[in-house]
C-alpha cells in the first residue's frame, strides 16, 4: 500500500513537470520555436566543428588576395626604406 503510494506520488509529480514545459510551449508559441531552432543550430555547429577539427590539420592553406597583396606591399615597402629602418618591421 505504501508502496503503491509512492509510486502515485511519483507519477504526479513526473506528469506535473512533464505538463509545465507543454503549457509553457502553448503561451510562448513563437519563443519556444525560436528557442529550439537556436539550440539545434548550437549544436549542429558544435558537430560540425567536432568533425572538421581534426581533417583541418590535413588541408593546406592557401593565401587569399588581401594576403597575396600585403605580403607585396610589405616587400615593396621593405625594399625601399633605408636598411637602418626595415630592420625594425616584423614579417
């Protein structure tokens, strides 16, 4: 009997918390979408991270236009300063 009462009192509270998110879904329609439509795009990051992480370190990197330019302009600039002052810039 005490058992069965347990159990009882078990269930309702499971059935309580398990009605208050639903209620609260129900008032906050447009919250709740975006809440689970910001959370799986978390963690859909979070994956997709997690398994390009590791393949990254086999792609070889290859330098874009703004790098290709300032790594031009910083030769041209180096090439023409006296010797005393391109010794201060840093590659």
């Amino acid at each position: 009997m005490v058992a069965h009462e347990g159990r009882q009192r078990i269930s309702d509270s499971m059935y309580h918390a398990m009605e208050q998110p639903a209620e609260m879904v129900k008032e906050y329609p447009v919250s709740s979408m975006l809440l689970a439509f910001g959370l799986g795009l978390g963690v859909g990051v979070v994956i997709a991270q997690a398994c390009a992480g590791p393949m990254m370190s086999y792609m070889h990197h290859e330098p874009t236009m703004t790098e290709k330019l300032s790594r031009q302009i910083y030769d041209v600039v180096a090439n023409t300063m006296p010797q005393a002052l391109s010794r201060h810039l840093h590659a």
